[in-house]
C-alpha cells in the first residue's frame, strides 16, 4: 500500500521506486533477527479488512500514487489492519533562476487559492448541454480546501469527474506540447494535474469506503474505466519520461537536492515498469490488463464487504450467548435495534450478532456456546466465497492477468515485478520467512500442548480435539488465568475522549505539538466523525486531520487506516509563501458508544489508534516542501510502518498508559498491578501468532511466484501445502480465507506481505532510543523525541530510510531491541 514516485500504478500492487538498497549487512541483521524473532502477541483476529483503493489502475506513481495510507500489518499487535491508499501530491509554481535548483527567493505572491476548480473545459464533441449544466453546482468542482463530503452525492460522480477528466486532458496535451527538463516546465504542471485528479477523486474513494452504497457503487463503477484511461495515458507519456531523463542526464544533476534526485529516479524506473517501454501492441495489450484488473480489484472488495454484511444472526434465549461481556452485549442489541427490533435491550435481547469485528471477536473469544462459535468461525473463512459473492474466479483472473503483466514487462512473475520496487529478492524474502517460521514452530506447537492442557484442566469435553472456534475462546481464559488479565474488564480504563486526551499530551511531551479539536471548520460524512487542528511551539496550525473511529458495519470498510486527504507542497501554496499544510485521515473500527456510555475500548483497539497515529505524524509533521516526496509520499515499503509500531510500544510505557488509561466514571488511573500485567502479557503464544501471519505472507508469494493459474494446483491446493508448515492446527478442508483476503487482492500487499518484519526492526530500535536516554527522563525523552521528529517525521522521502534512520539514531539498526521486546534476548 505504498507509492513512490508520480507514475501510476495499479491498487492491487503498488511498486515503489527506492532510488537506494537498505545495505547487505542489514540484510543480513534482519536474517538473524528472523531466527530469533517471533511476531507480538497478539489476540486471534478477523482477517484483516483494509480499506481498497478505488483504483488507481496499475500505477502506483503518480504523485498522488505515490503517497500510501500507512499499511498496518496482520502481524501487529494492533488487531485491526489498515491499508494503504493512494492520495495526492500536489505543488505550486515558483520562479527560480536555475529551473533545476531550489528557489532562493520567491516570487510575487499569486492570489490566495484553493485546490483548483474546474472553470473551463475543452469541450468535446460529444458533451451535452445537460452535461455542462451539470458541472456549475457540483461540490466536486468546486475550489476547495477541505472537501466537502457533506455535500457530495452519487449523483455528482458521473459529471463531476467526467468534466475534471476532460479538462486534464488539455492540461495534459498542454504539457507534452510545451514539457522541458526543467522543474518548472515538468515537475510544476505535473503535480497540478495530478493533485486536481487526486484530491477530487481521494474524496469519492474515501466516501465510498465510509459511506458505501449502491448507488456510488454505481457511478464509480461507470466512470472508473476513463479514470484508468487517462491515468494510463499520463503514465505513460513518452514526453514526460524524456524529460525525466533528461533532467537525469543533465549537467546540474549533482547540483539537484538529494530529495530531487529521488523524484526523478523514482519517476524513471516507474514509467518503464507501468509500460512507457513497450511497443504499441504490447502497451494496447498492458492497458486492457490494467482496466480489467481495476476491475475486478474493485468488485473483489465490494463483495468481501457484501458477504460480510450478509451475515446476521438473531440470538433470543440469553443462554446462548452466555460468556459475552457487557460491552458485546450492548452492541449486539444496538445492531439489533438497528435491524428493526425496536425493543432490544443489552439486558433481555434480541442480539444481533454480525462478522463485523467488535462482534465477530466478540464471539469467537467470548462466547461459551461452542456451536454458535463454531457457526460464526464458519461464516467467516467462507465470506465472499459462494454464489453471487464468490471471489475465487476473481481471484484466478488477478493471479492470471498479474501474471501476464509481469510477462509482458520483461519479468518471469509478478513477484519479480514487485521486488523490483522494492529491497529485498524473492529469494531473499523467502529466506527470511523460512528462518521466521523455523523459529516459530516449536514454540507454537508448545502453546497448542498449553492450551489442550489448561481446557482439560478446566473439564472442557472438547480439550483433546480443539479446532479453529476453540483456541480463541481457551486463548483468552489462559490468558485471564496465568495473567489475572481480563481485557473486556478493561473497557472502563480506556474511553475515548480519555484515550485521545492521553495521546495527544504524549505527542505534545515528544514532538512539541498541540493538538486541538476544531469540529465545524471542515465538513465531515458522519456527525460522530472528529476533527482536528495541530498547532506547532509557535500556536500556528501546521496540519489538520479527520478521525472516523467508530465501526458502521452496513456501510464501513472493515480495519483501520490512514490516508491523505492534502499533502504539503510548496507548488500548491495557498498564500504563495508558506506551503499548503498537510490534511490526513485516520478510520478506524472500534466499539462504538452504547447508550450514554463513551466508546469503551479494549487495549487492542487502543494500539490500533496509535498505530495510525503514528502514520498520520509522518504526513503531518513533514517539513519536505517538495510534494513528491513529502511526508509518507516516496518512503520505501519496508520502512513505512517505522513511525506507526513505534507509537504502539507507548502503549508498554507506565507514565503513557497511566494516563490514558482513567475510568471513565471514577477517573482513577488504571491499578499499577495491572499494567505490570499487560507488561508480562505482551508476549503470550507468539509463537502462534507469528506462525498465523507467516502463512499469509508465505502464501502471497507463492501466489505470485510460482502458482499457474489454470494449471493442476488450485488456489485453495496452495494454501493448504502452505498451511502445512505454518499452521498446527491444519485450516478445515471447507476454508476459503483467500475468498476475503483484501490485503493482497484488493490493496497494496501483492507479493509483498512479507515486508512487514523489516520495519519492526526499525521500530523496535527507534523506541530503544529512547529506553537508551531513560524514558523517566523528561528533558531526555524531550530532547530525543525532537530528534526522531527532525528525522523520521520531518524527512519524508526525499531521503533513503536508511539514511534517515542512522541520523536518527548515530548508528545502523540492531535487532537487539526486538528481541529483547519479544522477550528473546535470552534466548538469541
């Protein structure tokens, strides 16, 4: 779910372009790491549900390709997932005495301005004047700063977008006819042309994954395929890609910032891997295989998110759900309530229990009645996977035209077109995987023997045969057990409003910032959506972001994720000085409130929050004005993750969690007791959960790399031969996960699922930098979080990750902080 670099590239798999290699020595240090490291504990969750792009066909590049929604691993121990998403780069024009070099000064300042609006369009033959009529009141061509999604329907999708599409491809002819090796006559126009697509576009993407419903379903579905055209046709243009090179062949190249370097570096090599090369058949052939795959990465997340709504189940006798936790209780008969059973109460019922993950996890943890865990275990593996809904042909034709791409590019497989992109080998990623899973395997098969001896000791009939519905359940009551650690218990500790309060005082405390609710200056598409302003030392805002928190299952994409809604750009300048600041998302899908009770969440979702704040910190607090590269735009997808788990292990932290942690009620801080108890907890059946998140990556590059669509082996052989040595307890013969697997087949993880480990490194010793200054040190916590923001935060992508890493942190990474947080140290 990464981008880099302006040329586009498909939602399915996004290809950064790293214009560096992380060194063989730290490659060899994530090797031996691998041998050591197990994943974080974390609970048994759904199959992560991310957020799809609405595709931006198979170019991951252009500028607004190119920046991600902060990918948020299976392996986390955040249990919700979030996804990358691509969203816009933008620039404002600026005169420069070198056109090549930074200005020293700048120019006259233009007149205040907005996101362009549409104001004149090339009229085709074929525009009507209904058409043009339509155009004059449609919010999506209006100049605007903040969309406005409280305005925008399905109905302005069609001639909305149809006359944005229509006046860039004048912008466009415009730029091929007057394009120069220079930043203003190439990198300036460019960005404007994608900006405007990007932020008009970003906006029906996102409502679609907030607010879906048949009707834009409908319009996307229609104008999608000119969207793919025209993107392909800027992706592709032989007049930007010489200007490129030019500008790399130049003379002033080594006088060019090291951030400039790597937008034109990026921008080479994606322009030949998005087709620039090919002749024209091959590229006719390329272009059909990109519409189609828009196609149906779309259709392949819609019906995950279909099956997943399908799926309800009307409980009236409170005997079978005894187990379920006041919480789960209440939610099942708000959605009950919803349904129509006007008269549901927590108490007395009906329950409404759904595969949305509140209350999926609900159950499948919770719930002593076997058979109803059972049941809704079952209807998750199989979702999207039967009659209207079924995703497996869908699934057959990615693998098939992925495959053709790959051939068409030069390529053996898909996977090698992903790698090329990004640090790592297949061979490589395959070694690291093997070492992860040997090293996980016994100690996964010694909590499979724990957990059949605790559900034994505790009379449980089904002990000797635990399947797939159990090792949830008896998961969590060894864990309330040997830790005294209850996490529905919990819930009271960690309310919303607190949880926010407490985080935004940590990011204060280690960045300087402020941030401060500013609901009514922005539009928002739901009343319980927040917004925010953040204010630097000076009290001047620097950024703003948008929090969807609450799960809405009826129209909601499942998981987690953060997204751009503006990225900071000095060509796109609103004053004509200052850059225009940067403007994020954050979704989530907690538990809402229920009655007059806040949204009480459990310690998971807590980290979850975290985490996406973390990436919202990187576009925010980015002080790179080139816009290709500033923020999360251009970071190479093994380090994206960097600044999102290093906010998780804040969570760990006893002055942080105090401080988040307050009854809501009472306001007293959660008992020291048990934060020493979420402390010894962290690590519990890691080697289980490593093992789970092994096979999915194991799975996605054996799909990419040496599966045959068509041939004797069939999707479901696959996983299953991979099951066999990354999962004790076999998958049941009935289990089509792959069916609902978004990550790889509707997001940004194709052939690179695997890439998650790499930044856990990065994060582990980013955080053991501050263990090193003393984390009861407040000038020294101080003074080393203003480092990591005037490194990590700040740089964006205009700088190799590595780089930015040792100037962080004065040295390469180590592997001793992971292992030593997984509680490994020992034994390595």
């Amino acid at each position: 779910m990464l981008r880099s670099g302006w040329w586009i590239r498909p939602v399915h798999q996004w290809i950064r372009i790293p214009s560096f290699s992380f060194t063989s020595h730290f490659l060899q240090i994530l090797l031996i790491m691998a041998t050591f490291s197990l994943s974080r504990s974390i609970q048994l969750q759904p199959v992560c549900l991310i957020k799809p792009y609405l595709f931006k066909p198979n170019f991951q590049s252009y500028p607004y390709h190119s920046l991600k929604s902060r990918p948020c691993p299976l392996w986390s121990s955040s249990f919700s997932l979030c996804l990358l998403h691509t969203r816009a780069l933008s620039h404002h024009h600026h005169h420069r005495r070198n056109p090549l070099l930074p200005p020293h000064t700048i120019g006259p300042k233009p007149p205040r301005r907005s996101t362009p609006s549409v104001r004149s369009f090339c009229i085709s033959a074929s525009s009507t004047v209904a058409e043009m009529a339509d155009t004059g009141s449609n919010p999506l061509l209006k100049e605007f700063y903040f969309p406005p999604f409280d305005s925008i329907e399905a109905s302005h999708v069609r001639p909305g977008i149809r006359a944005l599409l229509k006046q860039l491809e004048c912008d466009l002819e415009e730029l091929e006819r007057t394009v120069e090796p220079t930043w203003p006559k190439l990198v300036e126009p460019l960005e404007r042309i994608v900006d405007r697509l990007a932020v008009v576009w970003g906006a029906v993407s996102h409502l679609k994954a907030v607010r879906d419903n048949a009707d834009l379903r409908s319009a996307i579905e229609e104008v999608q395929p000119e969207k793919v055209a025209f993107e392909l046709k800027l992706g592709q243009s032989k007049p930007i890609y010489n200007a490129f090179k030019a500008i790399r062949e130049s003379s002033d190249w080594e006088a060019l910032t090291g951030a400039r370097k790597r937008i034109v570096e990026a921008q080479i090599k994606e322009a030949v891997l998005n087709g620039v090369a090919l002749d024209d058949e091959k590229r006719e052939e390329f272009n059909k295989i990109e519409q189609e795959l828009a196609k149906l990465s779309q259709k392949f997340g819609e019906n995950v998110l279909d099956s997943t709504k399908k799926f309800e189940k009307l409980i009236t006798d409170k005997k079978d759900i005894e187990g379920l936790p006041a919480s789960a209780l209440g939610l099942a008969a708000q959605t009950a309530v919803s349904k129509g059973h006007e008269n549901a109460t927590s108490e007395s019922g009906p329950w409404m229990i759904t595969l949305d993950a509140p209350s999926f996890m609900a159950v499948v943890q919770h719930a002593k009645n076997r058979t109803l865990r059972e049941e809704v275990y079952r209807a998750y593996i199989s979702r999207a996977s039967s009659e209207s809904l079924d995703n497996t042909t869908i699934i057959d034709q990615i693998l098939k035209l992925r495959l053709e791409k790959a051939k068409l590019l030069g390529y053996n497989n898909y996977a090698e077109v992903s790698m090329a992109s990004k640090m790592a080998t297949v061979e490589k990623a395959e070694e690291l995987l093997e070492k992860l899973r040997s090293a996980s395997w016994n100690p996964a098969v010694q909590d499979m023997e724990d957990l059949k001896v605790f559900a034994k000791s505790q009379g449980a009939p089904e002990a000797d045969n635990l399947n797939h519905w159990d090792t949830s359940f008896w998961s969590e009551r060894l864990r309330e057990s040997k830790y005294d650690l209850n996490e529905e218990e919990l819930r009271p500790y960690f309310s919303f409003p607190k949880v926010m309060d407490g985080l935004f005082s940590l990011a204060h405390k280690l960045f300087g910032i402020n941030v401060e609710p500013a609901d009514g200056l922005a539009p928002v598409w739901m009343s319980d959506v927040k917004f925010y302003r953040v204010n630097g030392s000076s009290g001047s805002p620097i950024a703003y972001f948008y929090f969807d928190p609450y799960s809405r299952p009826s129209e909601k994409r499942g998981g987690a994720w953060m997204d751009e809604v503006a990225g900071r750009s000095r060509v796109l300048s609103q004053d004509g000085s200052s850059p225009r600041l940067p403007v994020a998302h954050m979704v989530c899908n907690q538990m809402p409130p229920v009655g007059d009770k806040p949204s009480l969440m459990t310690f998971r979702e807590v980290e979850t929050v975290f985490h996406e704040f973390g990436h919202a910190l990187q576009h925010m607090l980015t002080k790179q004005d080139e816009g290709l590269v500033a923020g999360i735009r251009n970071i190479e997808w093994d380090a994206v993750e960097l600044p999102s788990q290093f906010m998780e292990n804040w969570c760990y932290h006893r002055d942080t969690l105090m401080s988040i942690g307050k009854h809501y009620e009472t306001g007293e801080s959660i008992p020291d007791d048990i934060y020493k108890k979420l402390l010894a907890a962290r690590t519990f059946r890691a080697g289980s959960q490593s093992l789970r998140q092994l096979r999915f990556a194991t799975l996605d590059l054996q799909l990419h790399s040496k599966y045959v669509p068509g041939g004797p082996e069939s999707i479901f052989d696959v996983d299953r031969r991979v099951s066999e040595k990354t999962q004790v307890l076999p998958p049941l013969a009935e289990d089509k996960f792959l069916c609902g697997f978004s990550h790889i087949f509707a997001g940004g993880y194709a052939a690179g699922y695997y890439s998650y480990k790499w930044a856990e490194v990065l994060s582990a010793d980013a955080f053991s930098a501050f263990e090193d200054a003393g984390l009861n040190d407040d000038k020294a916590v101080k003074e080393t979080g203003h480092r990591f923001r005037e490194t990590v935060l700040a740089l964006g992508g205009g700088k190799a990750p590595l780089e930015v890493f040792v100037e962080f942190r004065g040295r390469e990474p180590s592997p001793e902080a992971l292992l030593r947080h997984n509680g490994l140290l020992q034994v390595a």
